[in-house]
C-alpha cells in the first residue's frame, strides 16, 4: 500500500482525536510509522492500525475504516487537486478516480496495486462502484465516498449492494440525499 494512504489516515486520526492518537496508535499496533508518500507499505500495518483504533475507540473495524476514509479524502484530493474539478459533480469526481487518479497512481510507481473501481450511472440521483481490490478495504471506500460528498458539499448515502470474496468484489450504490 502506498504510504500516502498512511499519511492522510494520519491526519485524519491528529483531527479526530488529538496529536498523541496516532503516535499511541502506531505503539499499540506495534508499527515505526515512519511512511513516506511514494513509499510501499505492508498492507498488514493499516489493518494492524484500524485494529489498533477500534480497540482503543471501542467501535467495529468497518467503522473505524468508514471514519477514516471520509476524513482523510480532503487530505488525499490535495495530492491531486490538478485532477480534480471542485466545480464539477461528485459523481464526475467519482467515476474518474481509476481512470484517471489511479492511472497517476500507477505512473508513478507501475508496481503499485491501487484498487479497480468500476462506475456505472444508474441515473441522475443515483452511481453504483463496483470496487474491487484483495486488501478487503471496502468500508475505507466506502468513507471516502462520503467524504467526496462532504468536499463537493453534495450529501451522499452509501449503500452495499452487493459483496463476494472471491474474486473479491463489493458493488456500492452512492445516492444523492
């Protein structure tokens, strides 16, 4: 996993609950933390992390990584603003995210593993994301949906359609509310 995925659940653990959270975090999870953004990271250290948080938090890993996600899309969009058209719809900003952000993604390091996330609009309130990766991170997706919905200021719902394991598999319906 690509450290800038660690760095914006960085920030988004400092806003949410305070400075010493993320250093207690790292501790707690038993990893340095030392992440670069264009570094490679063991996928097992943000699992071990989102752990980590839902002991000390008390609240289920899904939610943590729901959490999570939809704090640190703001953090995440500004290493890509260039891509990024604030005065478009969320639902453009969506369906561009693995046609153009991961594409990026995968520029800068062709060995990186960004998920696939397949778009399909159903209609002018409603887009289905087809979100396929073997992290099994479905729900730090899930808030980063919604967190693009807070950044365009557009309410969102997120719902799951669909899940399978193998291949791994999770069909999203983001609604306008």
């Amino acid at each position: 996993m690509k450290g800038i995925i660690f760095n914006v659940a960085e920030k988004a653990v400092v806003e949410l609950l305070g400075a010493d959270a993320w250093e207690d975090l790292l501790d707690e999870a038993g990893v340095v933390g030392d992440y670069t953004a264009l570094g490679t990271y063991d996928d097992d250290e943000l699992i071990s992390l989102v752990v980590a948080a839902a002991e000390k938090t008390g609240h289920d890993a899904g939610d943590v990584q729901r959490l999570i996600g939809r704090h640190a899309l703001k953090h995440l969009v500004v290493s890509v603003e260039e891509f990024v058209d604030l005065d478009g719809h969320v639902f453009d900003f969506l369906s561009s995210i693995h046609s153009i952000i991961h594409v990026e993604v995968k520029k800068l390091d062709p060995a990186s593993k960004p998920p696939d996330i397949e778009p399909t609009r159903v209609s002018t309130d409603e887009l289905h994301l087809a979100y396929r990766s073997e992290r099994g991170l479905s729900p730090l997706a899930e808030g980063l949906i919604l967190g693009a919905g807070d950044l365009f200021e557009t309410p969102l719902s997120v719902e799951v359609l669909s899940h399978r394991a193998t291949p791994p598999e999770t069909v999203l319906s983001v609604r306008l509310v």
